[in-house]
C-alpha cells in the first residue's frame, strides 16, 4: 500500500524520470524542494493514528508505509 504522497512521486517518476535524477540539478532541486511532502504526510498519517485509542501511530505507519518509500 503507497500514500497518496507516494504514488504521486511513483507517477511523477515513471512520466518524467529527468525530475528524479539525482545527478542533474534539476532532479536535486526538485527532489530536495517535494521531499518535504512525504515527511508532512508522514506526520499526519501518525497523528490522525495516535488520536485514536491504541495510540501507535509510528508503528502503524513504519509497519504500513515505510517499507516502501526505500
């Protein structure tokens, strides 16, 4: 299962690999400028989990997620 995020970034890469190459100064602009996203994303992904009872919201999102954002 990928994030909204994620498969945004997954589209983008296979529609325009030039954005994602880390060895051109566009890719690292445009990488270092959206990553950003993933991390707020992550953020509201624990704190909409940690609001409910259980409060594992971390465990929830590495154990769902994190796997494949590398």
């Amino acid at each position: 299962m990928k994030t909204a995020v994620q498969q945004v970034f997954s589209d983008l890469e296979k529609l325009h690999p030039n954005l994602f190459n880390v060895y051109t100064t566009e890719g690292k602009e445009f990488i270092n400028h959206f990553h950003k996203y993933l991390e707020m994303e992550k953020q509201q992904i624990i704190k909409a989990y940690e609001s409910l009872e259980h409060r594992h919201g971390e465990n929830y999102y590495n154990e769902t997620f994190k796997q494949q954002e590398q």
